[in-house]
C-alpha cells in the first residue's frame, strides 16, 4: 500500500497547478438541450431536482470541522465511484438510492427524503473532531452515545483491591490506570448516532433519538441494523484488501412508498477511516499513529497549524499535502474495487450534459 505511484502524483499535480479541481462553479446548461435544473449547494456534493430522481454531482470541495479546508483534484471522483462500487455489493442487505453513474462526478439517484440522523459506526477509539469517541474519552465521556465506555481497567474490573496487588509492577500499574488509548481496538463494534444540525452536529443516543422525536422506533431498529451489516460487509472486503475499516457514517431515507434506502455516500475515504492493516500492531506498539489511507491527517494539520472550529480564517493546506490526500485517495479507490483510476481532463464541462440526459 505504501509504493507511490509517480504518475499518478504527477497528474495530480499538474491538475493542481492549472486549478482543474471541480467546484461546481462551472456547471453550466445548455437549456436548447433540455431542463436547466437549479443548483443546490452541499458541504461536499452539488444537488439537481430531476422531478422523480436527483443528479447529485459529488465536487473536489474537501470539507472538514464544519468548514472547507481544500480543493483536492480528482476527490470528486473518487468519492462518487467509490460509492457506486459499495451500493451494488451491500444492495442484497439494504436497498439503495442509486439508479445510474452517467458521469464519474454524477449519480442519478432515486428522490428519498433524509432522516436528520448519521449512523456512526465505530470499531476503534480514535478521531479528531468535537463529536469523535476519542475527544468525548479525553473529556471524561464514559457515557457515550448510550454505551459505557471503560474507565481505567484497574479499578473497573477490580474493585475490591489489595495491597498484596502491589506485586504488580509500577508502570505497568500506572498503564492499567490510564483506561483506554487512541486507536485501540473497542471491545466490540458499536453504533453511534449524531444529529444533523445547522450549527453543529451532537452525538446522542437510541433513547435520546426516540424521545426528542427524530425518528421512531421501528425506523431506526431498521436503519441500525442496516448500518451495522453494510459496516461488517466493508470491514470484510477491506481485511481481503489489507485494509481496516475503523469507521464510517451511513446516511438513511425513505421513498415515496415509505421503503428505506441506504442513501448519499458509502464507506469512502471522505466519510471512513481506513488504516493499513500490516502496520498497525507494530505501529501502535511504538506509540506512532496507524498508517492511514484518509482525510485525517489533513484534518490533523488544520488542528496543529490553527483553531478550525474558532478561527474566522484558517490557512491554506499546503500543496504537498493537498496532492498527497488525493494520491492517497485515488489508491484506495483502486485497492477496494480493484479498477484502475481513470484521469479524465475537462470533467467538468461534461457534467451539465450528462445530467441532462435524465432531465
């Protein structure tokens, strides 16, 4: 996983130079051609009113802690037909709201309407953001999105202590202290919740979700077990590949006949984490921080360089990080579905036409 492909780095950069990431800025139609639908703007994806579909066109926009932080070339991409590639091998376990890929950047999916929940699942303790199990841990959150979560082990799981069980050595009582590290592995994978607000999104818990009414019950008994069994679908296909798949976010809908869909993004490097399974043991063994095929360490270097939550302006990503994230991502388009990336030049200018198709 760690062999760079230079000519892959070089397109990148070359698309870089020139701005050729696409924003949605320059999607323009052409209305002798058909319906000139009008532009809904996302955090990351571009929406198109079809009538009985959408066109969402899924941009380079790299967003992160409630912000954008990048243009990042062939993102886009990547995101769209990584997605693709997870809807068709999960749609025996959940229906989905994809009807056609006309364009890399663009699905024709069918109209369902969101429930205002992201399904988290998670296997390990880790993150970076407000809302991550690792900063709710380092806070002092024990009670996290309805789950306990272990204090330090010592005292949890012993609680009638000794003072014979000072043959225990020093250090590594002090370790028994400390509870839980980062990126350890969670005892067992769990589910957990966050709302989508307009400000900022919290997590919350089943009972809570039920009782401040965002959805009922038997909907979200549906949604959980959909979203635990296309995770443990990808945290298979990932293992085959040399891949952890350590979490993601599911998005969920109904259609107009009340079915619910499996709906927005899947298990892409935009809304996952993938750490590089060989490596792992041995790099949390040495205190290092697993070797990863995501966005975090973008977002990493937003934390280190600036507030991203506070600051009114942040600074711009650096190039090499920037085409580093999108080698990263390309890689891991190619390692999951086992096609090779193709590098498409002026994408943009044939996302109107592709969408007009289906208006």
């Amino acid at each position: 996983m760690s062999n760079i492909n230079q000519t892959h780095v070089d397109k990148i950069s070359a698309a870089y130079d020139a701005s050729l990431q696409i924003t949605g800025e320059k999607v323009t139609f052409d209305s002798s051609k058909g319906v000139a639908p009008p532009r809904q703007t996302g955090k990351v994806r571009d929406r198109y009113d079809l009538g009985s579909k959408l066109a969402l066109v899924t941009t380079d926009r790299q967003s992160g802690f409630d912000r954008m932080l990048a243009l990042v070339p062939f993102k886009g991409q990547v995101l769209n037909l990584t997605s693709a590639y997870w809807f068709d091998v999960t749609k025996d376990i959940v229906p989905n709201h994809l009807l056609s890929v006309p364009h890399p950047n663009v699905s024709i999916v069918k109209k369902c309407t969101p429930f205002p929940i992201e399904f988290v699942v998670r296997s390990y303790m880790t993150g970076s953001t407000s809302t991550s199990i690792w900063k709710n841990y380092q806070d002092g959150v024990r009670k996290y999105c309805g789950h306990d979560l272990p204090d330090n082990n010592l005292v949890q799981n012993l609680k009638i202590i000794k003072y014979s069980i000072i043959l225990i050595e020093r250090k590594t009582f002090n370790e028994l202290l400390k509870g839980m590290k980062k990126n350890q592995k969670l005892e067992r994978t769990i589910l957990t919740p966050t709302t989508k607000e307009e400000e900022h999104d919290r997590p919350i818990s089943e009972a809570e979700i039920v009782a401040e009414g965002w959805m009922n019950q038997e909907d979200f008994d549906v949604c959980s077990k959909a979203a635990l069994s296309v995770f443990a679908k990808g945290q298979e296909i990932a293992a085959e590949r040399g891949l952890i798949l350590v979490d993601t976010k599911y998005e969920f809908g109904k259609d107009e006949n009340g079915v619910i869909h499996l709906i927005d993004e899947v298990n892409t490097p935009d809304s996952s984490r993938y750490w590089i399974s060989s490596t792992y043991q041995e790099r949390i063994a040495s205190g290092q921080e697993p070797e990863n095929i995501d966005k975090e360490f973008l977002r990493l270097w937003f934390r280190d360089n600036c507030d991203p939550y506070k600051d009114e302006v942040i600074p711009d990503a650096p190039k090499d990080l920037v085409v580093e994230l999108s080698r990263r991502y390309i890689k891991l388009y190619e390692t999951i579905t086992g096609a090779e990336f193709e590098f498409l030049e002026g994408a943009e200018n044939a996302i109107a036409e592709a969408i007009q198709k289906y208006s």
